[in-house]
C-alpha cells in the first residue's frame, strides 16, 4: 500500500513540472549600466549585472511591468511580455542626468544580505554591496534622509539620519 502511495505521488508530482513549466518564461536584462536595479511589477530582482550571461529568473507567462532605476540615470519603464516557456531578453541602454555639485556627505550601509535594495527617502539608490565597507559609500548632499535596507528575506531595515558634509553615516 505504501509503495502503491509514493508512486502515485511520484506520478503526480512529475506530471505538474511540465504544467508548471509552461506558465512560465525566463527573463534577461542586458542593461548599461549594470547596477541598474532591475524591478518586475515593482518587486525588486536585483542588480542588472547579475543578469550576466547564465542569471535569468522565472517570470509568470503574460505581460508585466519592468522597470530600471539607478539614481544617475532616467529611469526607464516599459513592459515586457512573457512566453511559457521561453526566454525573454530586453536590452536598454540609460541616460545619464546632470552630475550634482558638492558638498556631499556618506552613507554606508552594512547587511547580512548584499544584494538588499537600497532605498533613500522611498528611490532606489543601489544594493547594500556597493556601500558597505571603508572605501564605498553613497554621496549626498548634507540633510535629513529615511534610509531603508530591504534583503531578499528577512525585515527591512528603516532609520532616519542625518547627512553632514565631509561626515560618514553607517546604518545598520
């Protein structure tokens, strides 16, 4: 009876791979640049460089949103349709906005996680990789900021500080 039981199971467990396959595609973002974080429906995938030459992700088959921020580029937003079963591949090249002028404070970050999103005052502003140790940080013009650092599991991260020129802020 038990043997009868776990081949059922087996039987139907590898008869839904396929049905599972087909509602869904794989997404590539090939993106310049490559820090561009990479959103689909406002869900928050990761850096556009980790969508390399193998790193694709499983995206629900039909049409979604997608959108690249990175905080020195115009924003791009656009929508993607998704085949079962099927590779998806969107190329984008960003605008750069005017470069600000100093006087810049720092913040750095520090997270378990280093592809956790970063977030100033609710923008996108990087992943928690690119401001996490002595010789990164993310310069800002002196002032109040909510700063939140969001990892791919887990609680986000929300504190307020207060960015001084010439001075290092680290939130942890």
């Amino acid at each position: 009876m038990k043997t009868v039981l776990a081949l059922t199971s087996s039987l139907l467990f590898a008869l839904s791979l396929p049905l599972a396959a087909q509602s869904t595609g794989t997404l590539k973002v090939k993106v310049d640049p490559g820090r561009a974080g990479v959103f689909v429906d406002g869900k928050y995938l990761g850096p556009a460089a980790n969508f390399g030459m193998t790193r694709t992700y499983n995206v629900a088959a039909g049409e979604h949103e997608l959108k690249l921020e990175e905080p020195r580029y115009q924003e791009i937003v656009t929508k993607v349709t998704i085949e079962a079963g099927k590779r998806s591949v969107v190329t984008q090249k960003m605008t750069a906005l005017p470069v600000p002028k100093p006087p810049f404070g720092t913040i750095r970050t520090h997270s378990s996680d280093k592809y956790a999103a970063v977030y100033i005052n609710g923008r996108y502003y990087g992943h928690n990789d690119e401001f996490d140790n002595f010789a990164q940080g993310l310069l800002l013009p002196p002032g109040e900021y909510e700063v939140r650092i969001e990892p791919a599991s887990g609680a986000a991260v929300v504190k307020k500080v207060t960015v001084v020129a010439d001075k290092t802020v680290i939130v942890e």
